[in-house]
C-alpha cells in the first residue's frame, strides 16, 4: 500500500519539478505513460484476470479516440462529454465484438477479435472526412470547465492522473469482488464454473465491454492530450504491444499491466535516444522475461497481487 501512494504522490509533484528543471516535455510524456497504462490494465482486466486473449483491444481505443474528433467537428466543447461518450462508443462496439467472440475459443477467439479491430481500422482509414489514413488535427483541446485550463499542461496532467488513478483503484476494487473472483474460476476453470451455475457467457461479456470502455476512455485522453488522431493508433500492431506490455508486467498481477507499459515505454524513450535499432533491445527483453521471470516483472518485487482463492 505504501508504494502505490508514495508513487502516487510523486506523479503529482512531478509537473512543477519538471517545469523548474526545463523538462516540460517530460509532463506530456509521463501523461502519455499514464494513458496507455490504463489501456494496459484494462486488458490485463480480461487476458490475466478472464483468460481472453483479445488480439484487438487498440480497436477500442480508436473508437474512443475517434468519439472525440467526430464530437470535436460537431462543435461539441465538453471534454467531460467527449469522454464519457467516447467510452460509452467503445463500450457498444465491445459488446458488439464480445457477443460474436466470446462464442468461440482459443485460437478462434484471438482471430475474430483480430479481425474486428481490422475491420475497425480499415473503416476509419476510409473516412475522408476525418482525414483518412493521414489523420486529424483537433482545432483545440475541448474545454475542462470548472475553472480548469485545458491547454495548461501540468492542468490536464493532474486531471489524467486523477482518471487514471480512480479507474485503476476501481479495476483492484473488482478483481477482488465476487464477480472478479467468478471471472478467475472461469479462467481456470471454465467447464467447473458452468457446472456450479455460474453465467459463464454474461460474466465474460461483461468484462469485456467494461474492458473495452476503459480503453475507449485512454484512447480519447489520448487524442485530448495529443490533438491529433491516427488510425495507426488501432492497427493490429498496437494490440499486440500492449499484449506485450501487460506479459511483461506480469499477466493477473495486480499492477501488471500499469508497470509493463511504463518498462516498455520508457525503455522506448530512452533507445530511440540513443539508437535507430531501439526494436531489438526490446525484443530481447520480452525474451528474458519469458524466460527468467514468466510470471511478469511484478511477482519479482511486493507488488504480487493477492492470492487467487476459487469462488
């Protein structure tokens, strides 16, 4: 408990520090860092926590991040409605996914889910009108009200991290409830699970699409911080990294996916720093990882998630 808050509390002061010391840019970056951490557990949500390998999960964050810019073009100017439309948006199309999906297993379960985010992508890719495979370019950030200035970047820093911490206290709260611990026997134990009487298929649905709009809701903070949106940003290859992340941090661990998304992205940084062959070095990372510590870098410290106790 001691670590999280004393992170916690140096991710707050960050911003004026980094100001002081001239590294600005490093206030954009942490808050990206926080973004996608947040991506990352909510897949861990449903991959160490469900057992769904979900092979799209990027494609809810275009979504998301696509709310805002069709919302932004309409004249909308509430960044607070933007987001909660952007996961409401991701959450529909996780449903939609989920309910086709989730009918199948193993392998087939990773290739329609991959098939979907591909769908989402090349859909998106078409749409002239939001630029296309170029992108687009957000006018201005949508406003904070409450007396919150969105263009200040230590302000929508602040209101990131306080997103980001409540869903990621939010997602701990669940793993540990009924429906999180009835969702671990269905990983383990799927055809057990059924025999009890537990709504196998409900259960996973619903995860998945409360999955899917924790990633909805990164992908519009990340086109509010940004300004600029991407298909790119749903392509298959970033499903796949943030696979990568969350194996790295520790699949089912407690701060897996938030601690395998800082490793890579900040690794990320500091290689293209330093080399144009930043790939490898990171490659062989998740190598040692499978290899030396299969269970994530989070069982190697305290941060190992509570044991898992079958309902």
């Amino acid at each position: 408990m001691l670590l999280p808050l004393a992170l916690l509390i140096a991710l707050v002061v960050f911003p004026p520090i980094a100001s002081a010391l001239g590294l600005d840019f490093y206030i954009g970056f942490v808050r990206r860092v926080l973004v996608v951490a947040l991506a990352a557990a909510s897949l861990n949500f449903i991959m160490g926590f469900g057992g769904m390998v979900a092979l799209g999960h990027a494609g809810f964050m275009g979504v998301g991040a696509y709310a805002v810019v069709v919302l932004s073009d309409a004249g909308w100017g509430s960044a607070w409605g933007m987001w909660a439309a952007a996961m409401g948006c991701a959450a529909l199309a996780a449903l939609l996914v989920g309910a086709v999906s989730l009918r199948t297993k193993g392998v087939y379960f990773i290739m329609i889910t991959l098939a979907f985010a591909q769908m989402l992508y090349y859909v998106f890719v078409s749409l002239r009108s939001y630029g296309g495979d170029d992108g687009y370019t957000l006018m201005m950030r949508p406003g904070l009200g409450l007396g919150l200035n969105s263009a200040d970047e230590s302000t929508l820093y602040w209101v990131v991290l306080a997103l980001v911490a409540a869903v990621l206290w939010w997602l701990d709260r669940a793993t540990k409830s009924r429906f999180g611990m009835a969702l671990a026997g269905i990983r383990d134990n799927e055809t057990r699970m059924r025999a009890l009487g537990y709504p196998v298929y409900a259960l996973q649905l619903t995860a998945f699409v409360l999955a899917g709009a924790i990633a909805g809701l990164a992908g519009a903070l990340l086109a509010t911080g940004n300004g600029f949106v991407s298909p790119s940003m749903m392509h298959w290859t970033q499903s796949a990294t943030l696979i990568v992340m969350v194996v790295i941090g520790g699949l089912g661990r407690r701060w897996g996916g938030p601690l395998g998304a800082a490793v890579w992205l900040v690794l990320e940084e500091v290689l293209k720093l330093n080399t144009h062959y930043w790939h490898m070095p990171l490659g062989l990372l998740l190598i040692a990882t499978a290899l030396y510590a299969p269970q994530g870098l989070a069982a190697l410290g305290s941060l190992r998630a509570p044991s898992r106790s079958k309902p």
